[in-house]
C-alpha cells in the first residue's frame, strides 16, 4: 500500500555516534469523524459513587473533595470533547428511587435509545444488593429493547473497603451475577475505588472501545516506538490524563503502570494550576531508565520509556517533536 514519510529520526548507535534514520508509515486507511457522539449512560442506584467518579475523571476533583458532592437530581447531561471529534454525550442518572423507577417507565425509551455505553455502578457495600440486581436487570433489558448493540461497562466500586483477602472472591461473585444476567451483551467489569489508580484504570478501558480506527493508531504509536529505540510509549488524552494506546517492546512487571501514572501527573496537574502554573512536560531519569513525558498533539500527552543509557532526553524530546505534526495529521480522531 502507500505510505507516508514520517520525518527523521535520530537513534545511538553501539558507538554512541548519533545517526540520522529515514522511515516512512504505512498511510491510515481513510477514515472520517464527523459526528462521533456516542451516547454514555451512567446509572446505578443512589450514593454508588457515580457522580463522585464522574467529577474525578472528567471535572479535576481529587477524592477527598467528592465529600462535598450532593445528589443527582433526576438525569445530568454533560458532553465531554474527547480527542478532537469524538464527544462523549454523559447522562449521569440519578439514583434515587423514584428517578430510577421513572427510567424504566415513562422514560424508558428516552433514556436508553441509541446509547453506545452503560456504566452501572454496583456499591459493594449496599445493603439492599437485591434491589441494584434488579434495576440493573431492567436497565440490561431495556437496553435490549432500544439499543441492543450497546457495551456494558459494570464497576463494582468500593472496593476498599472490603478486607483485600476477600476482594477477588467478592468480586468474582458480583461478575458471575453480572454476566448471567446481560447474557449475550458485551459485558465487563470492574472493581474501582477512588482512592487509588483502579478509576484510571476501568475509565480508560471504558474510553478505549469508544474511539473509532484504534487499530490504526496503535500500528503508528507501534512504528514511533521502534523508531525512537524506546521500551514503552504511552499515549494520555491531554484533559483526562485517561491512558489511550501504548506500544511496548519490553515486557514490564507491574501491569497497573499506566493507571499509576495517570493518577501521579493528574494529581500534580491539578497541584500545578492551584499555584497559577500550567504542567508542559516531566522528566525522571535514573541508573535503570529514563521517562519523558510530553505535551504531544492538541488533545494527548506522550511518555517514551527508555532504559537505553545512551539515549539522551534531547533526542527523545526531538523525535517526539519530530512526530508531531505526523500525528496531528492522522485521520484518527486524535485532533
């Protein structure tokens, strides 16, 4: 097929002697992102923790403050620009009873028509587990009912507080529900606490299956990694810091690394801009690796990972440069 250049490439050689490297990746195929709303339902039954997520994820709370947070009142919608065109359409349900009986009645077809996602947070913690069993059967059936080809994203959430012995066993229980209920739909779970990086985690995989061509852009973050000689390339979206794609040539032990990360640099972002100061780019370099993280297009940030001891950050910081306008160009949703 054909291809475009991507620009050069500096690498060190054994010798350390820096060499200009020419490439070229393989052209996107052609693709257009015109209208990429996808309608995201987030229910689950009164203080599950939905709109305490929703504000850590998307509106730059830290835990702590999500204390101050009220009820839902009935739906709230909000729409969220998610890498250039795609817009997550939000409608975070409220949960309190009658709201929720209203949804599978007189609401019914509103709420759950031609929805791409359902969110159903599930508090490990309720004490009426039979009351969230049977709302969330009537959400999965009404889903069937207006839009059968709808994912199905379940959080099992507070999790922490549930002794860690026992948390694989609970959980193992709740995704067994879970599943024979949805049935056929494409269903996954969860568990998800706000006080560590298991949020990052489940909201990035959940993000994930919205962005249409993904494929295509891991192929290119794939190619930029082998170019630039790195271990590990990740790509955030530059408002959530939610992880999007990666490429890795190293295999690395800790598999919660990207949600980690996330957590950390949202967590110094948001410490930044109480000080009137604006986060652009981080560096951290040691005897076993190097990491530089980097505004990248208009709506991601990249990390290039490197235990190469020659690489220096320079050159790093000049291929991401390099790789810039390459991506912006991309036909991918990425700006």
């Amino acid at each position: 097929g054909s291809s475009s250049p991507l620009p050069l490439f500096l690498s060190c050689s054994r010798r350390r002697q820096l060499v200009l490297e020419s490439y070229s990746i393989a052209r996107s195929p052609p693709f257009t992102m015109h209208n990429q709303w996808k309608k995201v339902l987030l229910m689950g039954r009164s203080n599950a923790g939905k709109t305490s997520m929703r504000s850590i994820i998307f509106a730059n709370y830290i835990a702590r403050e999500t204390t101050r947070l009220g009820y839902t009142q009935d739906v709230e919608h909000s729409h969220v620009k998610f890498l250039g065109n795609l817009v997550l359409n939000l409608w975070d349900c409220g949960g309190q009873e009658a709201y929720m009986e209203s949804y599978f009645e007189s609401q019914r077809d509103h709420i759950f028509r031609n929805a791409a996602v359902l969110i159903y947070v599930f508090d490990i913690e309720s004490q009426q587990l039979e009351k969230d069993i049977q709302y969330f059967t009537l959400c999965i059936e009404a889903l069937k009912s207006n839009s059968d080809n709808a994912k199905v994203f379940c959080l099992v959430h507070k999790m922490d507080l549930v002794p860690e012995e026992s948390r694989e066993e609970v959980f193992a229980k709740q995704v067994a529900t879970v599943k024979e209920i949805a049935g056929p739909l494409d269903t996954t779970c969860f568990q998800t606490s706000i006080w560590d990086e298991t949020l990052y985690h489940a909201w990035s995989k959940i993000v994930y299956s919205l962005i249409p061509n993904v494929q295509a852009l891991e192929q290119q973050l794939a190619a930029f990694c082998e170019m630039c000689g790195a271990d590990e390339v990740v790509l955030f979206e530059r408002a959530t810091f939610l992880v999007i794609s990666h490429a890795t040539r190293k295999p690395f032990k800790d598999v919660h690394r990207f949600e980690k990360v996330s957590n950390i640099i949202k967590q110094f972002k948001l410490s930044c801009s109480k000080s009137q100061s604006q986060f652009c780019s981080m560096q951290v370099r040691n005897s076993a690796f190097s990491a530089i993280i980097e505004g990248f297009t208009a709506t991601t940030y990249i990390m290039v990972v490197t235990s190469d001891p020659t690489a220096l950050p320079a050159i790093t910081s000049l291929n991401i440069s390099n790789a810039r306008e390459h991506f912006e160009k991309m036909n991918v949703g990425l700006g």
